[in-house]
C-alpha cells in the first residue's frame, strides 16, 4: 500500500515522487510505502489550508461542531480496523490500540465539538466605567506535529480543537506510524470537510519540518515530541522573519513515581505496572525513576517482580529505538546496575524488549538522569520525604509524577513541591480532558487541554463599550 499525502482534499502523491519505507515493528518487514514530502509539498499544503481558512474562519460552531461529531462517530465505527492498523504500525498490542488509544481519538472529537459551541464570552464591567466584551477568533492556519508513540491519539488532540476553534490545519505525522493519520483523512473526506480545512503532509521531519514551521501562512505551531526537536523548533519559528508564531512545545519526560511506605501495596504495584510499562513505555507520562521508602523496598521489589510477566507488550517502534533502549542497558551494567529483570532482545523477529528493572544505580547515571522511552524503570530506596523530593526534581524535566501514600496532607505537600505539570496520587494517566496538559522545565511550554487549547489555537480580543453611548 503506498501512503499518500492529503492536500485540499485530494489524495496526492509528493512532487518528486520520493518514497520512504514503512515498516511493521513487530515482523521488522517493509509492508508499505509512504510519501517523503519535499519543501513543494509543504506550500501546497500551507497554501490550500489558508485557501480554506476564509470560509472555515465564518462558518457557524455549530457547524464545525457537527463536523467533528461526525469524525468521532465514523472512528467509532471503523474503530476495529484502526485499532489493528496503529497495531501493525506503531508495534502497540491490539489491546492498547483497541481500548486505549481508538476511544480516546473519539473523546477527542466528542469533548471538543461540545467546546466549540461553548466558547465562553467573558464580559467584565470596569469600576471606572466601561463595558469590555471579550471574543475568542482563529488564528489562521497552524501546524500540528505529532510523534510515533500514540499516533492518531495526539494528532486528533490537536486537530479537534483548531479545528472546533475555526482554523485550517497542516498536520505532520510521524515517518515511523503514518498510516492512521493516511487512513483517518478518507473519513474527514467522508465527514464532508470542505477540502483544505485538513491537510496531512508525511514525511521525514529533518528534511521537511523547517520548511512548515517556519512557512509565512503557519500562524502557530503545536508541537509534540523530543525536546530536542522542539527546541529546534522553538528557534527556527522564532527567527524566521514572519510574523511571530504561537508555539505550543509537549516534550520528554523522566518522570518519578514516589512510593511510601504506608501505600494501599496492591494498588500501587497496579499503578506502577502501568507507569512503567504500558505501551512498552512509550508514553511520555511514564515513569521510569521508581523511589520506594526504605521499610517497603524489599517487599515492593519484591511483588513488582512477580507481577511483570503477566504484563502485555508489545514491539518496540524501530530498530534503531530499540538499539538506543538496549544501550542504556548496557551502560546501566557498565555503571554497577544490577538487570533484576528483562534486559535481554527477544530472539526472532521484530523489535522486542522485556519489561525491564535495574537497581543499585547513582542518581546522576545517565541511565536515571535522560530519557529512555522504554521498557525500562529503575528501583531507587529513599529515607525521608525531603529526599525523595531532592532526587525526583534532581532531573532537567518536568512533566508528571505519581505519589502513593495513604497520607492525603503529604500527598499534597509532596506534590506542590514537586517541579511538574501533571501530578497523579495513587493513581496513574487518569485524565479529563477540561484539565491542563503538559509539563515544565525541559518537557515543554505551554498546556493542552479544555480552556488552554482555546486560548492556545485562538487570538483574544477585548471591545470595550462606553457605559452610555
Ligand atoms: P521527534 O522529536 O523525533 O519527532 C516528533 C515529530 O517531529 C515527528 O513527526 C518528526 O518527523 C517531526 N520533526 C522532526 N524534526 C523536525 C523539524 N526539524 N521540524 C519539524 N518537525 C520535525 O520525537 P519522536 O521520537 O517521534 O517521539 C518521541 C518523543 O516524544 C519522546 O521524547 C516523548 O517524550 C515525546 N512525547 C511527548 C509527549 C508530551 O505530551 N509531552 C507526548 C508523547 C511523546
């Protein structure tokens, strides 16, 4: 199957005619072929969705409203065959992709039609007179950029509410998982979007991405991924020359999870297996930094180690992830760490790695200090509160945490001290999507979610009225 570009509604292959391979995580065999985008392509693109955006920008939100519902409504029913596709393609158990990833594209559409038709008009009086009335407008068109570990998940987290908000999007998958987003566009088409309102552009990121983010017509650009790309991204948009573009940057992550001694055990060893290796660990709130108190080390070791064969996985996404994966192990035994589960490839076909936990390790370890986004967690004794607060901010990201005890007051006095966006108490990746998303220090810049991606994808402006005329 050749995966193709979708530019003003039409299926397109790029103008050079380049292609690039997709491969299957799981078998590691080539099964498709997918557009590798030049700079011509992004114009196209960016030009048909500002072609677009005139009459997008008028159209009521009940309308864009009713669009989108129906988007959510034609995933529901191919939810099936999606699920199997972002399987095959991103490495995911079916079971993720089916219960996991799938529902959550159709909350995406669900939460953000019923947004669009409550964007609020704030109204304020001054006490000097003045009647301010407050209106929410699209920016025009923005670019969406998403990674490879919950592929049509984050695109749909992006694209909902640019377009409930009445922008014109170019949305830009990742090389690696390119199919659903591919697959996704025949139902915008089936929806009736008018054509231009999305456009998905593939592609190899290093080659094409500078061409969009800093492209005149790109109004803003929400971002997910490394923080190494974002970063990149964060200079070439700023210095591009155009007018300024608003950037929304969700970044890597090292996330602690803070285990006390007087947790519910059960509960927590439940959350924990999640935090560490649902999705093989590719989920950017995984926490792979395990910090239990002395007293419960043993046993929590322990229990963790007896649960982890039950735990469902899947294939790595790459080769070359894997490779990177396995030579953190490998650096984690150079510095003393003892493998106490997993560490080995799995013989046979495809990218697989065990779940794997390592004890014994220096906080400064690269292997505790960088991101791994992988199966693997580290298993860390603490003494006291204040440090395991110390080793949980000792990192330079900050995008969530996990904090299990049966002490609410320290639960709260624990998460306020901690340097993140995003804190779960006993508890892991329960979301609702009106609450802010993202993290701080060098996991991102900016929120996602409810009121945040409103103000994020609109600009506000205030008309302020005499008292009388
Ligand atoms: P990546 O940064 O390599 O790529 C992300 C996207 O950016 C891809 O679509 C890629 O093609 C594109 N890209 C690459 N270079 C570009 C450029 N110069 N200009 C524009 N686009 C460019 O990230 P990845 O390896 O695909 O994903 C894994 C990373 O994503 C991890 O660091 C993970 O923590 C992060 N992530 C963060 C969140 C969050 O919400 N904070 C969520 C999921 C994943």
């Amino acid at each position: 199957m050749n995966i193709l570009n979708f530019i003003g509604g039409k299926f397109c292959e790029g103008e050079k005619g380049e292609w690039l391979d997709n491969v299957c995580p799981a078998t590691g065999q080539v099964y498709s072929k997918v557009v590798a985008s030049g700079v011509e392509d992004v114009r196209r693109a960016c030009e048909a969705a500002d072609l677009a955006f005139d009459s997008w920008k008028k159209t009521e939100a009940k309308q864009r409203a009713s669009l989108l519902r129906e988007l959510g409504h034609l995933v529901q029913r191919d939810l099936k065959s999606l699920a199997l596709a972002e399987s095959k393609d991103q490495g995911k158990t079916l079971e993720q992709a089916e219960k996991g990833d799938l529902p959550r594209v159709v909350k995406n559409f669900e939460f953000f039609s019923d947004y669009a038709l409550k964007l609020s008009k704030e109204r304020f009086r001054g006490e000097g007179g003045g009647d301010n009335h407050i209106s929410h407008h699209p920016l025009g068109v923005v670019a969406a950029i998403v990674p490879w570990n919950l592929p049509l998940y984050l695109l749909t987290w992006k694209l909902a509410p640019a377009l409930a908000m009445g922008n014109c999007v170019v949305a830009k998958p990742s090389e690696l998982t390119p199919m659903t987003a591919f697959l996704f566009c025949k139902l915008v088409q089936e929806a009736g979007f008018p054509p231009g309102v999305v456009n998905v552009i593939h592609g190899e990121g290093a080659r094409m991405g500078d061409a969009l983010t800093t492209h005149p017509k790109i109004k803003a650009v929400s971002f997910t991924g490394s923080t190494q790309t974002g970063t990149h991204i964060h200079k070439v948009a700023a210095e591009s020359g155009h007018p300024l573009k608003k950037i929304s940057l969700e970044m890597g992550g090292k996330n602690p999870n803070i285990i006390f001694a007087d947790c519910d055990l059960e509960r927590t060893l439940e959350a924990t297996l999640r935090s560490s290796f649902a999705n093989q660990g590719e989920v950017c709130t995984c926490g792979p930094r395990v910090f239990v108190e002395k007293d419960l080390y043993e046993d929590f070791k322990r229990e963790l180690l007896v649960r982890i064969p039950g735990f469902p996985q899947g294939a790595l996404v790459s080769e070359a992830h894997l490779q990177k994966v396995m030579d953190y192990v490998a650096l984690a035994q150079r510095e003393g760490g003892r493998i106490l589960c997993g560490g080995k490839r799995k013989e046979g076909p495809g990218f697989y790695l065990g779940p794997t936990v390592i004890e014994g390790l220096d906080r400064d370890s690269p292997v505790n200090r960088e991101e791994i986004f992988g199966p693997v967690i580290t298993l860390t004794p603490f003494e006291t509160e204040e440090k395991a607060i110390l080793l949980a901010n000792s990192v330079d990201y900050g995008l969530s945490a996990t904090i299990h005890t049966r002490d609410l007051e320290r639960a709260r006095r624990v998460a306020q001290a901690l340097e993140v966006g995003m804190v779960w108490i006993n508890d892991w990746m329960k979301r609702d999507l009106r609450t802010p998303f993202g993290g701080v220090k060098r996991s991102g810049l900016g929120r996602e979610g409810g009121q945040w991606a409103l103000h994020f994808y609109t600009e506000a402006k205030n008309i302020c009225y005499p008292e009388t005329l």
